[in-house]
C-alpha cells in the first residue's frame, strides 16, 4: 500500500492493508471494542474477526529499545512539564490557571498532554474534577499533579505532590510512600505476579510507618494505551517479563487533608530497574512561595 494513498477512514484504510497481506477467508485475531471495525472488515474481507486481549499481551508488555526510548521522552517531557510549571507558581494561583500553564508547557516540550489531575488542597480528593478558578494556592496546602502525556504515540503517566510552606502531617507520610516506591524498584523481579509486587509494596509502606494505608492497586502497564497491563494489584495475575515497563505509584487521598501521590514508570530488567524519569520518587516537595 502506497503511503501516497488517501483513505476516507482508517477502517477503509486498514481494509486496503488486510487485502495486501491475503488474508481472504482466514481468521483475524483483533483488540479493540468497536462494532463499526467488526462488520466492515468481515463484509468487506469475507473473514472472521476474533477478539482476543490476551493475543496481544505478551507482545505490548515486552519494549523493544525504540519503545523504550520514545515511553522515557514521553516520561521526560511530562517531568519536565511538571517541573516548570511549578517555577511559575505563586500564592493565590487558582487550579485553572495552573492547568492552562502545564498544557503550554507540554505542548511546548513537544508532547500532547491528556488527562491533567491538577488539584489544590483538599479539593485533590476530587481528582477528576475539572479545575476551578476558585481553587486557589494557599499557605500549607498539598498541591497534586497526576498528569498523562503523550509524545509522538507513547504514553507516560507521572505524579507529584508539593507542600507549599509546611505540613508536617503531609511530610511524614510522603516519607512512608517514597520508601515504598524505593522498594518496589529494589526488589521488583522478572516471573513475578503484579500481586507479588503489589504485597511486598504494600507490606513494606505498612511497616515502615504508615500502618492504616490501603490500595486496591499500586501499578499499571503502560505503552501506546495509558493504562495496560500488567496491574499492580492483591489480584494481579500477570507475569512481569523483562523489559516491560510498569507505571508504579503510591497514590494516598484523604477528605479534608488532600492527596499524597508519586508515579514514575519503571522499565524492568536482569540487572536492575530503571526509572525512566530524570528525576524520580523527589525527596525534596516543599515549595517557599
């Protein structure tokens, strides 16, 4: 198929791809909820189409080195996204504005950005929420960024938190999440469960101080979809394999008091694992504005 050719639709356009490869009366595995694909395809092929996740599993899990260098540009310019928004910072900025910033910011490093939880305060609890201009920056307030960016395709899905003056309550249970963070990188290894990792994250934060925290899951895959597996979770049952890359996080949201959050992608390897950030898990959150 020429790249000279235009095509109304991608579904004419992977039609025209499927005739090249002769693949008439075969069977075609595929992975995407959409009908409209489904009956084109089988009327315009006379084939069969199988929808089947799990066929494309192991291939989206295991990076190749191209993938890996396009999810850690991905996972920088998000970073650095982060990074310079908050030099722009200053009390009473409302929670639009600071939005408005980071999606320039984005853009301006080369990325698309996606889905922006960028929340002041208690009001973190609420991440999904659109922001708003009476949400503004405030001495001791927690401000959280959970933010998914896409560059040329890839996705990363990255989290932090700062504390503007002092939280010492905030500071104290950072300090137990950043530790688990800390051992998850340390001792995630290749044929674990995503549960294995997920107890032994868990255990380690209730040990080492912060005793009442509670996840349904602490990781996700991550690649050409935002949100893939392997998930880290109690239940996780898929195999982590070398080379695949998890977005681990430890995300604590309380009513009244905020949201505690960190997530960088973890790419896993023989020899060790590799946080794909340039500056992963921060120690240092405390903002003087």
């Amino acid at each position: 198929m020429s790249s000279k050719n235009i095509y109304p639709n991608y579904i004419d356009a992977l039609i025209e791809l499927l005739k090249t490869l002769n693949i008439k009366n075969k069977k075609i595995g595929y992975d995407i909820d959409d009908a409209m694909i489904e009956k084109k395809i089988s009327e315009s092929l006379n084939t069969t189409l199988i929808y089947n996740t799990e066929l494309f599993y192991y291939p989206r899990l295991v990076k190749t080195d191209f993938e890996v260098q396009q999810l850690t540009k991905s996972a920088r310019c998000n970073e650095l996204s982060i990074y310079e928004t908050v030099e722009k910072l200053y009390l009473g900025i409302s929670e639009d504005e600071i939005v408005n910033i980071f999606n320039f910011n984005v853009a301006k490093n080369g990325g698309i950005p996606e889905i922006k939880m960028i929340k002041i305060g208690r009001n973190a609890v609420f991440g999904q929420c659109l922001p708003k201009k009476e949400n503004k920056l405030q001495y001791g307030d927690i401000l959280w960024f959970d933010s998914d960016a896409r560059y040329q395709g890839y996705w990363s899905d990255i989290a932090r938190i700062y504390i503007i003056g002092e939280n010492n309550r905030a500071s104290e249970l950072y300090s137990c999440l950043r530790e688990g963070m800390i051992c998850a990188k340390q001792n995630i290894e290749i044929s674990m469960s995503g549960k294995d990792v997920f107890n032994l994250t868990m255990d380690h934060i209730n040990k080492n101080g912060f005793k009442d925290y509670r996840r349904h899951h602490i990781g996700h895959g991550i690649g050409l979809g935002a949100y893939k597996n392997p998930i880290i979770s109690k239940n996780g049952f898929y195999i982590i394999e070398e080379n695949s890359i998890i977005s681990i996080e430890t995300p604590y949201y309380e009513f009244g008091f905020g949201a505690l959050h960190l997530e960088d992608p973890l790419l896993i390897t023989k020899d060790q694992n590799i946080f794909l950030t340039q500056n992963s898990i921060p120690q240092d959150i405390i903002l003087n504005l």
